[in-house]
C-alpha cells in the first residue's frame, strides 16, 4: 500500500480521534463545572481530576504490552467503547437523584480505566502506516485533535450549561464515543495486523522497559518530561478556580475556547509543515515561553489579559510535544513502539498525578492563610510554576544525551 492511501487511513481514524476529544471535552468540562459550583473547594475538583486520571496512567505500561501482542486497532475500539460505560454510569447516577462525588469518582475511574488501551495502541499504529517522513506532520494532527477539548468543548459546553445541565453533556459525549469506534472499524480491515513480538506479558514489560532504558537520552527526556508535566498540570487544574472567581461558567468556557485556539493554529501548521530540524533546540525555546506565558497568566486578575496568555501557551505546547514525540519515536525500534509508548506515557505523565494531587488542596489552604481567597492563591502557585518550567527549560540544551537523540533520528 502507498504512502499517500496510508495516510489517508490515518487521516481517517484522526478524525474519529477528533471527535472523541471534543466528547471528552464536554464531559470533563461540564463535571468540572458541576463539582466546583456544589462544593466550592478547588480539592474536591482536582480529586476528581486526578481519579479520571491516575488508572488510565498506571494502566498505560501494560497497554503498551498488550499494543504490541494484539491487534492494535481492536483495543483502540475496546478502550474507546468500554470508556463508554463510565459515562453511562455517572448519567444513570444524575437521573436517578442527586450525583454524589464518590459516584462521579466511581464513572471517571472507570471510562479512565479502559481508555488506556487507546493511547499506546494509537501511537504505535502511527509507525505501522507512515513513514518517517510523515511522523512530524502526525505529531502536528495529534496535537491539533488534542486541542479540541480545550477548543471547541468548552465554548459548546458553556452555551450548553446556559440552556441545560451536565446530563446533556455526558449524553453527547456518549454519542460520540459510537462514531469513535465505528471509524476505527471501519479502517482496521484494510491494516495488516503485524505479528506478536513477544509472548510472554511480564517479558514484554520488561523489554518495553529496557528499550526505554538503554536509549539514555530517551530516558533523561522522558524523566524531564515528567517533571516538565507537574508544572503544566498545576496550570490546568488552577486554571479554573483562577477564572471561576471572578466570572462565570460560560465565561470560562469562552475563555477556554479563546486559550485553545493557540493550538489549533499551531496543530495545522504542524500538520501541514512539520519540523525538520533543530528538535532540541525547539523544544527548549517552546517550553521556556510556555513557562513565561504561565507566569502572566498567574499575574492579571482580569479575564483579557489571563485569554492572551493562555492563547500563547498553548500555541507553544505543540512545538514542543512534537519535538518530544520526534525525538523519542525515532529512537526506538519499531517493534518495540506500543512497550514503549505505554511506559513513555506513564514515565512522562508522573508529573500530573503529584499535581492532581496536591495543587487544589494547597491553593485551598493558602487562599484561606493569606485570606485572599482560592483565586488568588491559585494565581501565585500557577506563577511560582511557570518560573520553574523557565529554569528546567533552558537547561534541556546543555544536555549532550539528549543532543544525541536529533544525530541518531
């Protein structure tokens, strides 16, 4: 099969992507919404925050295996379709009364749970249908498909919100989560499915390890890259109690939509050029604006200035998400990709559950010591924050195994 019927193929399932980001979106907006107005405590939103997301994390390494022993395109329509029934429970829940946390905690385990068999299969069929050549330009879609939970979800979900309640978001996200695997279906009949490279589940743990391990600056990026992501994560979980105390949800969603949109310009210039060279070097330029764009975020206390630097952030985390993928994805054997992948995502993703974590309750107590509120006390560690990714980012250059990786792609 050609290059271009290929891409065309991943063109297809990109889209089915798409879609169940923008479902995910609105689901994640609206209980977001939903937990902040009932209990008023930014803890109790980044509890339910880090619940949808530590299980799909932990669960990510064994995915990988399971990524590279069977049919990639099957669990891509398993993890899709059975995310589904969180989502089914946490509405079942809604109509039947009032929800209480621990019933969305139990929905969002749950969707979050069979969803890691997605993202390890989904990576490594990148290399079963393009070339090299194409891998940046892939990179750029995945990006832009990322982007539209923060791009289209919130604005839709804000306007929802004004006629509606949470229980029509979960049901449209429902809906999408059909035409998701309906499109994977569709294409894995005409992908060949590769053979198993490893029998044994705990060898393949191992060798997926290994092969992380043994690549030294794949290794050093991806533990930056955890560290990198503790202080991205602290900006997106305060990020809304910062707009939600001094605006309203729909509000919030038009300002999210306004952020995001920095990713879709970045996304389709990434997906129609790429990059060609010059990944290190990019990718520490893009993460230390990041970092800067974080730090004003954090400063204004008003919803224009706290949209033009959310704008600017994420219109630079693409560039450096598609250098990391670059970097790392070159470096690995193709038969290695889905061990890899699932361990990369978890190594990587570390940095999000210690923010999840800890940054809703610390802003609760810090807004309470300083009496300035949760706002404000999340608009200091969102700053204190963004200083940090500066200092990490400039220092990525100055390491020679990771300046290696770009000579060895």
């Amino acid at each position: 099969m050609n290059a271009e019927s290929n891409f065309r193929k991943f063109i297809f399932l990109w889209v089915g992507e798409l879609i169940s980001q923008i479902g995910g979106g609105l689901t994640s907006f609206g209980l977001g919404v939903y937990v902040f107005q009932q209990t008023g405590r930014a803890t109790d939103m980044a509890l339910i925050t880090l619940i949808g997301f530590l299980p799909g994390l932990i669960l990510s390494i064994p995915a990988g295996v399971l990524a590279d022993k069977y049919d990639r395109r099957l669990l891509m329509v398993i993890g899709d379709g059975c995310s589904g029934m969180g989502i089914v429970f946490t509405l079942w829940c809604m109509i039947n009364g009032e929800v209480t946390l621990s019933q969305i905690g139990i929905g969002v385990f749950i969707s979050s749970a069979f969803s890691s068999l997605l993202e390890p299969s989904y990576k490594a069929t990148i290399n079963d249908l393009l070339t090299k050549e194409d891998f940046s330009k892939a990179s750029g879609l995945l990006s832009l498909a990322g982007s539209a939970k923060y791009l289209f979800s919130p604005i839709i979900a804000g306007l929802l919100l004004t006629i509606s309640d949470v229980k029509l978001l979960l049901m449209i996200d429902i809906c999408t989560f059909i035409l998701t695997v309906v499109c994977t279906l569709i294409i894995r009949k005409s992908i060949e499915k590769k053979n198993s490279t490893t029998d044994c589940f705990l060898r393949g743990l191992k060798d997926g390890w290994n092969v992380v391990y043994r690549s030294k600056g794949v290794f050093i990026l991806v533990m930056l890259a955890g560290i990198i992501t503790l202080f991205i994560g602290i900006f997106q979980v305060l990020a809304v109690p910062m707009l939600l105390s001094i605006t309203d949800s729909k509000t919030l969603g038009i300002a999210e939509t306004i952020c995001a949109s920095g990713m879709l310009i970045s996304g389709i210039f990434l997906g129609i050029r790429g990059i060609k060279k010059n990944f290190v070097k990019i990718l520490s330029i893009s993460l230390t604006l990041s970092g800067v764009f974080i730090l004003g975020f954090g400063i204004f206390e008003r919803v224009l200035p706290m949209c033009l630097f959310g704008f600017l952030f994420f219109a630079a985390l693409p560039f450096a998400s598609n250098c990391l993928e670059y970097l790392s994805r070159t470096n690995i054997p193709d038969e290695f990709q889905g061990r890899a992948w699932g361990l990369i995502g978890f190594l990587s993703q570390l940095g999000y559950v210690v923010a999840y974590s800890v940054s809703g309750t610390i802003a609760d107590h810090l807004g309470v010591l300083t009496g300035r509120g949760v706002g404000r006390a999340s608009a200091m560690i969102v700053g204190i924050s963004g200083i940090c990714l500066m200092a990490i980012s400039l220092c990525i250059p100055m390491i020679k195994r990771i300046r290696e990786l770009e000579n060895n792609a």
